[in-house]
C-alpha cells in the first residue's frame, strides 16, 4: 500500500466517521441551544438543568438512527473487503 492510498483510505474512514456522528451532533446542539434559549428567559442559570436533556437527547438520537448506523457501517465494511485486493500490491 502506498503512500496515496494510506491517506485516501484515511480519508474514507474520517468522512465515514463525520457523516456517521453528524445526526447525534446534530440533535445535541439544537437541544442546547433551545435549553440556552429557555434559561436566558427564565433566568434560571442552572448548569445541571440543561445535563439530563441532553444526555437523554444523545441516546434517543443514537437508539432512532441505530439501524440506519448499522447499515452504513456494514455497508462501508464490505466496500473496504470488496477492495481490499487494491491494498494489497
């Protein structure tokens, strides 16, 4: 494996990882930001308010979009095994 296909293989996996962590980011960062919103009208400056929201937010998001990780995952598993032959020489 040369040096190109090291970094293009590096790539894949990164974009890979990006667009796998992209709907949990997602949610967490719009629950933040209405939690933000709610505190700065209400006053209240609690920080362990805005915790379990989030968290439970974080797992909803991951337990919703599971299948379609898993689907993604194997799918990007049998690309790389399908090719697996171009890393070889």
């Amino acid at each position: 494996m040369g040096p190109d296909q090291a970094v293009d293989l590096g790539r894949k996996l990164l974009l890979e990882a990006l667009i796998l962590s992209a709907p949990v980011l997602i949610a967490a960062a719009l629950v933040s930001l209405l939690l933000s919103i709610l505190q700065t009208l209400t006053s209240i400056q609690e920080q362990t308010l805005t915790v379990v929201p989030r968290l439970a937010t974080v797992a909803l998001a991951g337990l919703i979009a599971m299948p379609w990780f898993i689907h993604r995952l194997v799918s990007y598993t049998v690309l790389l095994w399908q090719n697996f032959h171009r890393y070889l020489g």
